[in-house]
C-alpha cells in the first residue's frame, strides 16, 4: 500500500503552494500503475504548467481557476475545476494582506461552522487551502447563481416559484437554530440557485453559535434586512433577527422591491423602527399574513422559524422539501469518512469505489479523515459523496414531481395571463 509524507511546498510567486502529498522512497521503485491522483500529486511538483499556473494564480492545489463570480471588500470568487473529477466548483480567494483582525476571526468562524453544518440548502465547503499570502476556500457550485441577481435581472417572482425557493431557505435556517447558530446575514446575494431548483444559503462570516436565550451585541449584517432591535443598540436574541431578514427577503422576492426604504441610514432606520410595510395588491392574503407576522417589530412576537414552516401559505411546500431532505432515502452526506469497521451507507459505499478507481484506498480515507477540509484526499471524497447525493435527488424529484394546478406549473395571473415583471427598486444603502 502507497506509504505518503510531507513534503516542504515549493515556492512561487504567490510564495508558496499548498502542502502537497509525496511518494516514499518505497513507493517510488514500486512498478504500481500511475493512479490519476498519483498523477495529479506529481504534476504538482514536477510539472512545469502547473507550476507557471500556479505562480499566476491560473490554479491552486488540485483546482484550475476559470472567470471570477464575484468580488466583496476583501475577497473574489472564482470559478474552479476540480483535477480528478472535473466537478465545477466556487473558490473564495481571500488576500491575507488585507484581512484585519476582525476579518480573520469572521473567516476562522465562517470555515468552523461549514464544517459542522451539513444540509441539502447549504453550500458545502469542500477544502481550505492556505498559502503565505491568501486563504482558498473550495466550495459547492451554484450554476444559477445568486438570487440577488436574479431578481434585478428578471424582477419578482411569482408566488408559487417564490415558495419553492424560499421553502428551502427557511429549512436550511431551521438546521442551524435546531444546531444553535444564528446565521446573522441572511439576504439575496447570500442565497445561491442551482440550475435545478435547489436554494443553497451561503457566506457564514456572521454566523456564531448561541445558547438558547443568549444576548448578542454585534451590529451584524446589512442595513436594510436588519431587525429593528438592532438599530437601538441593545443586546439582542439572534434567532428573531434570522426571521426579520426571511420576512425582508420573502417580501423583496415576491414585490422585487425592499420593504423598508430610506435614502440615508438614519431614513433607514426610521423606517425599519416604524415597521410598517405596504404589501402591493397583487400579493395574496395568506402571504402578506405571513411577511406581516416574520416583520413584528416586537421580538417576542415575532414568528419562530417552525411557525414559519407550518403558515398556511407555505406549509405545503414545506413538507414538499423535507421529503426530498430525508437522508433515510436519498442518503446522508458524510463530511468525513467512515472510519475503518464502521457501517458505510449506500452513497459512500458507491463513493469509495468512484475514488479507488481514481487512486483514493480507503487506507488513505483513513489516514486524512481528521484532517477534514485541509485534506486534498477528503475534499475529493466530499465532491464525489456530494455528486452522488445530488443525483440520487434529482432522480427522485423527476419520479415523484408534486400536485400542483395548472397555476403552481405555470406561473400565471388568474386571467391566464402571465403577471408582469417588476424591476427591483432597492433602497441605496446596503
């Protein structure tokens, strides 16, 4: 069997790469076939593309960088492909240089939390790599995009396409107040599209795990989806403050416009402490009910989460998205594998027998495991459990679509017209 040490990175002009994996002398006069990870190993070290990829910052580790996605104060995203399975992935790429000290804690707890989280609506972090002058963290792909986008692009939607969206989103947010975290940035540009349908809730720099009742006091988030409490500059609970932000974002989603508009921050906050909103006519009473009872300006009146799930207007998309949830039929996504003797499931049963053909044993699985995401050999492995989970729900949605009428289908107006698209109208501050 393959035996593996460290070995020094070479240096580049990012400095250096990423710790990367090298044969023992032993293994080096062994005549074993080339595996491709073998290969891709080798590359790293040896390959003098590569090795010019990786000085212009063209490729990190085992992931060749494309178009960037976005950009933020102290990061960018970029398109990335992934060597050995050729899965799509985002890579954030943050500049050590320019990373206070608030910024670094914001990221340590942003990779902490991915770690310990695990839903079908939320992005999953396959691997940090980390080199003298930045941090890459390795992430699901979202081929839609983010919602943000898509609403300036194509204005509000519907209400049926909005519920099976926001239905999501609000699952993923239960899944963290069931874990005790409060995620505390919950907007559009934060909830990303599959090309299938699937909502992914991402960006966890704010998040922080909380007692039940816990104070918090940190100003956090964007102006415009925060909670009133947090403009009177007392501590406050955090899991209302994640409600507020759904009710601001399911109101933006169905009216393309924001609920509370200023054109400064104190017109801002004027607005939000008045908490009133202006529902357009054309929204339905069941889900101005609901944004009305997620936007009381009163914590403690406020809808809970699990309120929110069991509303009448979304109650029956809900039960919808946790059927196609439930791990006990379309799998579990294991972060880090099995340990040798254990049980596998199904999904990584079949997971293990992709990645020996690529050159992952499981002997190596078993060396790396703990190592989680700062593990090239775990990330492949959660990009293959991953691929295999999303089509075994994707052939189960196409089995067991949902009774919907003919307007759920076809998103139209009663008339039979289709409703008209409204350019978003944001507020200026954000």
């Amino acid at each position: 069997m393959p035996k593996f040490c460290w070995r020094k990175p070479a240096r580049t002009r990012d400095d250096v790469t990423t710790m990367t994996l090298c044969e023992s002398s032993e293994e080096k006069a062994s005549p074993t076939k080339l595996t491709a990870y073998r290969k891709a190993i080798d590359n790293l070290d040896n390959d003098r593309k590569w090795q010019t990829d990786t000085a212009v910052g063209k490729r990190i580790g085992l992931y060749k960088l494309s178009g960037e996605l976005g950009k933020g104060n102290f990061s960018q995203v970029k398109t990335g492909y992934h060597e050995l399975t050729k899965e799509r992935v985002a890579i954030k790429i943050l500049d050590k240089t320019k990373l206070t000290a608030k910024a670094k804690k914001m990221l340590s707890r942003e990779i902490s939390v991915m770690e310990s989280i695990h839903h079908q609506n939320v992005i999953r972090l396959f691997e940090v790599i980390e080199t003298y002058t930045k941090y890459y963290l390795i992430m699901e792909h979202a081929a839609a995009g983010e919602l943000f986008k898509r609403l300036i692009s194509e204005g509000r939607m519907h209400e049926s396409e909005a519920k099976n969206i926001f239905s999501q989103i609000v699952l993923a947010v239960k899944h963290l107040h069931d874990r005790n975290i409060v995620h505390r940035d919950i907007k559009a540009e934060n909830v990303f599209l599959s090309s299938r349908g699937v909502a992914k809730l991402g960006d966890f720099g704010f998040s922080i795990t909380v007692s039940n009742n816990e104070k918090l006091e940190t100003f956090c988030g964007s102006p415009p989806y925060a909670a009133p409490e947090l403009f009177l500059d007392e501590r406050y609970v955090g899991r209302p403050v994640d409600v507020w932000s759904l009710g601001v974002l399911l109101f933006f989603m169905t009216t393309a416009t924001m609920p509370f508009l200023g054109d400064n921050m104190a017109g801002l906050r004027k607005s939000i402490l008045a908490g009133h909103v202006e529902a357009p006519a054309s929204m339905s009473q069941l889900l101005k009910s609901l944004i009305e009872s997620m936007l009381n300006t009163t914590p403690e009146h406020r809808f809970n989460i699990d309120q929110v799930l069991k509303s009448d207007w979304l109650r029956e998309a809900s039960a919808y998205q946790i059927r196609f949830n439930n791990n006990s039929v379309y799998g579990q996504w294991c972060a880090y594998p099995t340990a040798a003797g254990a049980e596998l499931t199904d999904t990584e049963t079949n997971a293990r027998r992709a990645l020996e053909v690529l050159g992952i044993t499981d002997v190596m699985l078993d060396e790396h495991g703990s190592r989680g995401s700062r593990s090239n050999v775990v990330a492949t492995y959660r990009i293959v459990v991953n691929r295999l989970l999303q089509q075994r729900r994707l052939m189960g949605q196409q089995n067991h679509l949902p009774h919907q009428n003919s307007t759920a289908q076809h998103p139209q107006t009663a008339s039979g017209r289709k409703p008209t698209k409204t350019k978003s109208r944001l507020c200026a501050i954000t």
